[in-house]
C-alpha cells in the first residue's frame, strides 16, 4: 500500500491554484484514506500555509469528516423527518442492538460503524439506511436484521471461497 | 423515426435506484429487441411512491406507466407490452383513463421548473437541447444583461431557497455593485431534512441549473460560477459533473461563449455536512476554505460576497426556472400563481400520505388540494392532523386550516414559512411535542455556536421539551417556552437562529391542549412518547407464537405456550418491536396511569 504522507503530498499539489483549497483537499484525502487523521493535518499544513489548527477547527466543525478510520461496513442511519416519522429509532434500535456497537461508533471487531446521518433526500423509502452507499428503504425491524445477515454471509462465503 | 420504435424510460434518480431501478433497466438493456425498442435512462419523474417507474410509449404516441416493476414485471412488460401490443393492466402505475382521480396526481400539477424531469436523459445535453435546452441562453445573450433583468422582475420570480428574494432585485445589485471579478453561485446544499427538490433537479435535469447559472453569470457580468452541494449527493454531483463536461465541449462554457464577449467557468464545491452552510453567508465562508459560521449583513454578498467581492446566491430551482422564463417569456411564468407569489413551487411531499414525490403546483393551491388530491390522503387511513412546511424553521398548519392558499403570504400569516419545499404529512398518530423535539434537536445539533441565544437558548428549549416528554413538565413550562422562542430569535444574527423556534411556536400555537395534557396530565394523547405509554399483550389474541420475544432485545416478555405472554414493564424500554412483529394484533400501546389518578390513589 502506498505511504498515506505521499497520498496527501498527492492531493495537495492537485490542488495548488484551487482558492479556498483547506476543505477540497481534506475531502480528497478521506476519499482515498477514509478518514483525516491529526498526522495527515499536520502533513497538509506543512505543504500549504494553513494552519493546523485552522485545519483542525474544520474537521471538528464538518460533520463529514472522521478522525478515525470506519469499519468494513459504513452504515449512515438517515435521521431526516420522514425517517423520523416513519420509525427511524426503531431502525437505529435493531442495529445498535444486532452489531453491538451504538451510533457514532465502530464496532469492537471493525465490522461495523454506525452513523446517524441528516436526510439522504430519499424520503418517500423511509426509514432508509445507507450501507456502504447502498440506500435500503421501507425498512423493518425484520428486513433490518435480514440485510445485515446477508452482510455476514457474504463476508463467510468471502472467507471461505 | 422509425414508427415501429417503443420508447421505454427507466427513472434512474436516487429514489429509484433505491428502489431497484439498476436492475429494471439491465433487464430491458439486455433482453430488449434494438430494432423496435429505444431505452432512455431518465431523472425523477415524481412519482416516488412507486419507484421503480418505466414509462412505455409506443409508437402510436400514447404513453403508460408501469410502478413498482421489478425485473421479472420489465420481462413481463417486454413480451406482452412491447412485443404484442398489449397492456399489462396488472403493473399499471396509473388507470389507463386519464381522467380517473388517480391522475390528480400529475393533474393538478403545473410542471415548469420539472418539465424535463423524468423526461429526458440527464446525462446527455443532446437530450435536453432537443428539449429546447440552451435556447434561454442564447435568447439572453442577443438581449443583453438589462433586457433579462427586466425579463425576471415582469415574471415575478422569487428566490425558491426560502426567503422569497425577487430575483431580478438581486441580480440587478449585484451587477451595480462596484468590485471584480463578480461571483455567481449556486446554492446545492439543501438541507432541510425531509426536502429533495434540488437533488431530483440536479440528477434529473443538471443542464437546466447550469444554463440558469450561466445566464445569471452573463447577466451581473460575472466570471466565475460555482456550484455548493451536499456531499450527501453523490449521484446529483456525478449528473453534474457529467452535464459540465459536455457543455465545455459544446463550447457553452470555457471562452468567448456562443462567439460573444461572455466568458465564463463553473466550479463544483462539495458541501462537508453543516446545515448552517445552507445560509448564504456561510456558504461563501465555506468555499472560502473556512468553517461556516454565518456572518453580519450588511453587507450583503451582492456587495461583499465570495473573496470580498459581489456575489449572486440562487438556489437550485430558482435557477431552474431561468432559462424557461427566457425561452418561453415572462408571461408562460406569471400566468400561473398568484397577485404576488408568482409562478409554481415544488414540493417534496412525503410522511403519511398516499402518493409521496416530488411534486410542482401553482403558487395558491391550497392545502387541502395538495394532501388530498395530489397526495391521495393520509396513508394510514388515519385523520389528518397536519403539515409541516419549511422543516426546522418551518411551522406546522393544523388541518382545520386546510384551506390556506400556498402562497408566501398566506403561510406567513398564520405563522409558518413556504420554506424551500420540503412538506410532511402528518396523522393522528403524530406526536406535535415529539416532532417538536425532533427539529430543536436538530437545531441545538446545526446551530454554528456564533450566538449565544442559538447556542444555549435551542438546548436550552430541548432540555424543556425532553422533560415535558417524560412527563416531567412544569405548568410554566409552556410561557417560558414561547417566551425563550421569541427571545431566541430575536437575538440571534442570520436567519437559523431567527428561525429555528418556529416548530415549537406553531405547535404551541395550534396544539397547545396536547402540551397541556403532557404536563397536567402525564398523557401522550398520540401515544408516541416512550415514557408515558406502556405495551401489553392482549391476553385474548396472543397464540403464544414467540414472534415477539425473539424481536425484544431486552428480554422483557416471557411466557409459555398455550397461554398468553406477558411483558415486564420494567424491563420494557418502548422500542415497539414488538409490535411490529406481531402478526395477531395482540399488542396494544396504553397510556400511563395520568398523573389525576395517581394523586387520587395516594390520598386514598
Ligand atoms: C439556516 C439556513 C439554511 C439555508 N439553507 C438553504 C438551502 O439549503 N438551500 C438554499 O437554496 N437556500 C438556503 N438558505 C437560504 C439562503 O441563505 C439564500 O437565501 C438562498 O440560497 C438564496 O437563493 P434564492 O434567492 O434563489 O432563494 C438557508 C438559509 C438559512 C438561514
């Protein structure tokens, strides 16, 4: 795997003549390092003239950005009106409750994390969770359990294939 | 064009492909017969409710929509439909006489800013020029920047991001401002929960946004443009992307636009999850590279805007509307709507109704019409209680008000906001405190922290409404909640803060009797607040099936078979999955003991 200091060196000269860069380039570097951690703000403060602490203070402000990896599955629980309405909790319940992790966390064996997320725009599927990027919708406590039982298969057939 | 061609559209918008809507189209991509069958991959047509959506035209021009197809059903479709004429009456989304009620929904509609969505390919500019794409701009470029304000002030338009600016009035400042280079910007970011307009705008027809945008450009004497948008959007910046590439090779962006002096480049900024970025001065703070906390105005962006210099904010859909109204003339715009709310609003129209979507009526329609015969009435065959507009600055109107026209003004006089589009049903089975609760969460959680009565003064307001759900409340609790509202939003410097106590106001405003019996008598009357209703079994339905006990993830019910279950109250945490995986009916959801009864017990 390529040294995550040259990814960032990378992105940060992609975006040499971008006004305003701070925030593209903290974005590209959780695209392709999945998340910012304080070693790689140090690196990015080094290579332009912001701050660290500046670059700190829009980490902590954006809720987009994470300063610890994800697990393997990136659940996003939409929390928008409709999903509210519609049984969001309930939703939020069952997956605290099968993958044992609570919201804003990850998992102890890296497998999940579990993010409560503003609307998705998907409103008329609700209550809909997005796992990694893929939106299920109309969801129950029953179809909850089952697509994370597909997770796991899949992840065991992976294993053994 | 051949005369034996079908044309079969697949709306391939978010919603869609939640639905399933890939796998539709695979289906007919793969098996279809080339000769006789065009397949064209579309945005949202609106009809949430029963994506996936395949349109089928045949040759002779008449159109029908097949809903909730699955790939067995596009199969279906292809033999019967497609190969042998006939109608699979079955998957029809819609009766095939057009004039049943059912097609109200698209009936009542007066589609101006959607008319390309779910019509044309958004990924192909082909698809929207022959939509008369790129005309709007080109008409604009003869008649010059003063001629297109002059265009916009007689159609009336008004900014679609909430507030209602006159468009004309904010391109006209902007392009008297003193200051270059001059900025043009859209604003992407759409965060109201609950609303999608500018997502299915942006993946269903980006090239309406971006010839809006360039236009807006032209027409302030600006060079740059940029788009802000929710990174939560991935697919609408894909479209966007996609669309921005083929207008560069156009020759539609880059320089010399269309052999003329205007020269012009478009930028698209990822939003990084703030609401507050959403209010414009934020938003430019956090292009800037900065964290998006709003700021003072005066001065306005239109003076002092991107880099300091003047800036023009429109939201999507206002942009939309901009080289329709340059194309077709002011009057196709001004004719709809009413004295001073010209034109049409879209809406994402979603919670307890039938027919959810994306929907665009004239400026006045009035409540009533839109729940009822657009949305086919309440899903749950429940009563309605009520709508929200505007989402967490938004107010609800009680269905006793049904009758109000949409409008900017007639919202604003009983309290709630058009806001930017988002509208949610609401049943009896609504909780007005819970909801209540919901937006102020989210406005404690989105609040930037600049001033004091937002920050404190929303938490502050939670912490109330928190207790009143547990039935804690306090008979002062209701004064001092409209009275910290009123505070708040005088005290707070843009327009989050002066808008976020909205929710709470209205619902004390239009049910305060349900406040009251929450801190009186300790009832939820909706029987939604965790701490004040309790789940039992129904002796006489249970079949002791075990379905529950293997959905409660508390272990709070127990029992043996052949007899009824029963669920420790203790234990019990109101999760309500029991209820749902109950197949006889056998739970029910009480209210607590009320506090009255409670004070009788002891006395006696
Ligand atoms: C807290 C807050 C959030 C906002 N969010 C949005 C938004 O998501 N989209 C939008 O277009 N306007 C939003 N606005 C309004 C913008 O500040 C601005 O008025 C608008 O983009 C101007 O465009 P228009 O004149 O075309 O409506 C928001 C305002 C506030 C105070």
């Amino acid at each position: 795997m390529q040294d995550p200091l040259v990814v960032v060196e990378k992105i940060v000269a992609r975006h040499r003549d971008t006004p305003g860069a701070a925030i593209p380039i903290l974005q590209g570097i959780q695209n392709k390092l999945g998340y910012v951690s304080p070693l790689f703000l140090q690196k990015v403060a080094e290579l332009t003239d912001i701050p660290a602490s500046d670059l700190y203070g829009i980490v902590t402000f954006y809720s987009q950005f994470r300063l610890d990896p994800v697990g393997r599955n990136h659940v996003q629980i939409c929390h928008g009106t409709a999903c509210h309405l519609a049984g969001a909790e309930k939703v939020t319940d069952v997956l605290e409750h099968e993958t044992k992790t609570s919201c804003g966390c990850t998992s102890a064996d890296k497998e999940y994390t579990l993010e409560k997320v503003a609307c998705i725009g998907c409103c008329s599927l609700a209550p809909v969770i997005n796992i990694n990027g893929k939106i299920h919708g109309h969801l129950t406590a029953e179809k909850t359990k089952k697509i994370l039982k597909g997770i796991t298969r899949e992840k065991d057939e992976g294993e053994k294939g | 064009m051949n005369d034996t061609i079908y044309i079969v559209k697949i709306g391939l918008a978010s919603c869609g492909i939640a639905a399933g809507a890939t796998s539709v189209y695979q289906t007919f991509e793969a098996q279809m017969d080339r000769d006789h069958v065009s397949l064209i991959p579309t945005g949202c047509l609106g009809v949430c409710y029963c994506e996936p959506l395949v349109e089928v035209i045949s040759p002779s021009g008449e159109s029908v929509l097949y809903g909730n197809v699955t790939p067995k059903d596009a199969q279906q479709i292809m033999e019967q439909h497609i190969n042998q004429g006939m109608v699979v009456q079955h998957l029809l989304a819609f009766p095939q006489d057009r004039e049943d009620p059912e097609w109200d929904y698209f009936n009542k509609q007066t589609r101006f800013a959607l008319q390309n969505c779910g019509v044309i390919n958004p990924e192909d500019i082909n698809s929207y020029t022959d939509a008369g794409g790129y005309q709007g701009l080109k008409k604009s470029l003869m008649l010059g920047p003063e001629l297109i304000i002059k265009e916009l002030e007689q159609a009336g338009l008004r900014g679609r991001g909430g507030a209602g600016f006159p468009t004309y009035r904010k391109w006209q400042l902007t392009r008297q401002a003193v200051g270059k280079p001059k900025y043009v910007v859209c604003n992407a970011d759409e965060g109201d929960p609950g609303a999608f307009m500018d997502r299915s705008i942006l993946e269903s027809d980006p090239h309406s946004v971006i010839e809006g945008l360039l236009i807006a450009g032209y027409a302030i004497g600006a060079t740059q443009g940029y788009f802000y948008v929710r990174a939560e959007y991935p697919l609408a910046i894909k479209r966007l992307r996609i669309a921005l590439d083929q207008v560069r090779a156009a020759k539609l962006l880059g320089t010399h636009i269309l052999d003329t002096d205007f020269s012009f480049e478009i930028d698209i900024r990822e939003g990084a999850g703030a609401f507050v970025c959403g209010e414009e001065t934020a938003l430019l703070m956090s292009i800037e590279g900065r964290r998006g906390m709003p700021r003072f105005r005066p001065p306005y962006p239109a003076e002092k805007g991107l880099f300091h210099c003047p800036t023009a904010i429109n939201n999507v859909e206002t942009l939309a509307n901009v080289p329709r109204i340059m194309y077709q003339g002011h009057a196709a715009y001004s004719k709809h709507g009413t004295e001073q709310s010209k034109g049409t609003k879209v809406f994402a129209l979603a919670g307890k109704v039938n027919r959810g979507g994306l929907v665009e009526i004239p400026m006045g329609m009035n409540v009533n019409e839109l729940v009822f015969a657009i949305g086919g009435g309440i899903s749950t065959g429940k009563p309605f209680k009520a709508i929200q507009t505007g989402g967490p600055s938004g107010g609800c109107i009680p269905a006793e008000l049904g009758e109000t026209p949409v409008d900017y003004e007639n919202l604003a006089q009983i309290g709630a906001i058009m806001g930017s589009g988002g509208l949610l049903v609401m049943d009896e089975d609504t909780c007005m405190i819970d909801v209540a609760k919901f937006f102020l969460h989210f406005a404690r959680e989105e609040s930037c922290g600049k001033c004091t009565f937002c920050r404190i003064g929303t938490e502050k307001m939670l912490q109330i409404l928190t207790r009143i759900s547990q039935g804690e409340g306090k008979p002062t609790d209701i004064q001092v909640l409209a009275d910290l509202g009123q505070k708040i939003q005088v005290g707070s410097m843009c327009g989050l803060g002066q808008s976020v106590p909205n929710p709470v106001l209205t619902t004390l405003k239009y049910f305060r009797q349900e406040y009251e019996a929450h801190i009186d008598a300790g009832i939820c009357p909706a029987k939604q607040c965790k701490s004040l209703i309790d789940y039992q079994i129904v002796t006489e339905t249970c079949r002791s099936c075990n379905l529950c006990v293997i959905s409660c993830p508390v272990k709070a019910i127990s029992g043996k078979k052949g007899q009824a279950y029963q669920i420790n109250e203790t234990t019990c945490v109101r999760c309500g999955l029991c209820l749902d995986s109950c197949r006889f009916n056998a739970i029910r959801v009480t209210s607590l003991p009320t506090k009255h009864t409670e004070a009788t017990t002891e006395v006696i």
